[in-house]
C-alpha cells in the first residue's frame, strides 16, 4: 500500500513537474539576450571567467542534450543552445559549465559522484536480471533478492548524490550570470524558473527510484 501511495504520488509530481518545465523553458527561449550572444560565447565566457582553459565547448545533436563529460573536458551543447541567443539557453550553457567549475575546484559532491559513476554503470546493466532471478527464486534462494536490492541501491544513492550537485551547478550558473551583466532584471525570473524547473526533474527521479527501491524491499519483507 505504501508503494502505491508512493507511485502515485511521484508519477502525479513527474507529470506537473514536466509541464512546468516545459512551460518554463519556453517562456526563456523567447526571452532574448540584449547582448545578443549564443550559447557557446556564454559558455566560452564563464569557463574564461572562472580560468577554465582546457574545456572545449562543442555542439551536440538532439534535443535538452547539453552535458559536461569531465572524461573529455567537453561542455556538449544542443543545436538549439549552442547558436540561440535566449535566456534558456544562456541558463543551460551556464548550467553546464557549471559542471566544469565544481570539478576545477574540487566541489566535493561530484567527487562522490564520480566515484559512484563505475560502480552504477556495472549494477545498472546487471540489476534488472538479478531483481527478476531473485524473485523467481525467493522462496528457494532470497540471497539473491537481497544481491539485486543492495546493487538497485546504489542507483538510488547516485540520484539523490546527483542532486546537490545540480542544484549547486543552477545556483552558480544563475550567480555568474547576473555578476557578468548576461541577464539583468528584466530575464532574471525567466532564468531563475528554467534552471529551477530542471532541477525538479532531478528531484522527481530521486524520489521515483527511492519508490522503487520500497518496492523491493516490501517484496522481500512479505517473503519473510
């Protein structure tokens, strides 16, 4: 019953949280820059700022693509982001080098990250076929039960690591952004709303994969 109630609840939030961003987005990516400068200038500019020469920014194909691979030390942009002039796309530009700042500096939660990244790329390919072969055999072999739920564990822990890490890559963006005169006080709500709507995804995925990690749980708590 609790699972339930806990699905219920994050599928709702996932949905009105989508819309929001979705909404949010749009209203930024009409907002234009009055400097007129595109996603990349931004993104050259605040890396030059922060003294970050050996980040490369490049454009990506798709859709909301942009990421910071620190493997390459590329800022990776979508089409749309790396040649609009927008405030949403000044917002993820910024918000993507923001990525490259915490790991100039240390920013201890992306070292946490980073450390559980290995580890979830193993577990994730495999979970899914120990959690099935558990439940199959959970009368005969509940081990193997409980193997899956610690290995679907450490997805949980990276989603809620992933989320003060986000968090503190908007407040940065939107910091830089105001401080290097980018946005003003006529497109500062608009940005503000954007990188806060994107952080709720995060949010939502957090809580969606502690949902199903109680799900699991309560499978091997009815077992006993």
């Amino acid at each position: 019953m609790l699972y339930w109630v806990l699905f219920i609840g994050v599928t709702v939030l996932s949905y009105v949280v989508q819309i929001s961003f979705q909404k949010k987005f749009a209203a930024a990516s009409q907002k234009h820059l009055l400097n007129g400068m595109a996603g990349r200038e931004v993104a050259l500019q605040m890396l030059s700022d922060h003294g970050i020469r050996d980040v490369k920014v490049t454009s990506t194909p798709g859709q909301l693509t942009d990421n910071f691979n620190p493997t390459n030390k590329t800022v990776n942009l979508s089409q749309a982001v790396y040649g609009q002039s927008s405030v949403a796309a000044a917002a993820v530009a910024a918000h993507e080098c923001g990525h490259a700042v915490q790991h100039a500096q240390g920013y201890v939660p992306v070292k946490i990250r980073s450390a559980l990244v290995p580890v979830v790329s193993i577990t994730s390919r495999i979970v899914p076929f120990v959690l099935l072969g558990g439940m199959l055999l959970m009368n005969v072999f509940p081990q193997l039960l409980w193997l899956g739920i610690a290995l679907f564990a450490f997805s949980t822990l990276f989603s809620f690591v992933t989320l003060p890490v986000e968090l503190d890559a908007s407040r940065r963006a939107l910091a830089w952004l105001g401080d290097a005169d980018i946005i003003d006080a006529s497109n500062e709500q608009e940005a503000r709303g954007a990188l806060r709507a994107a952080a709720y995804t995060y949010v939502v995925a957090a809580l969606s994969s502690l949902a199903t990690l109680i799900y699991y749980l309560s499978i091997f708590g009815r077992r006993n």
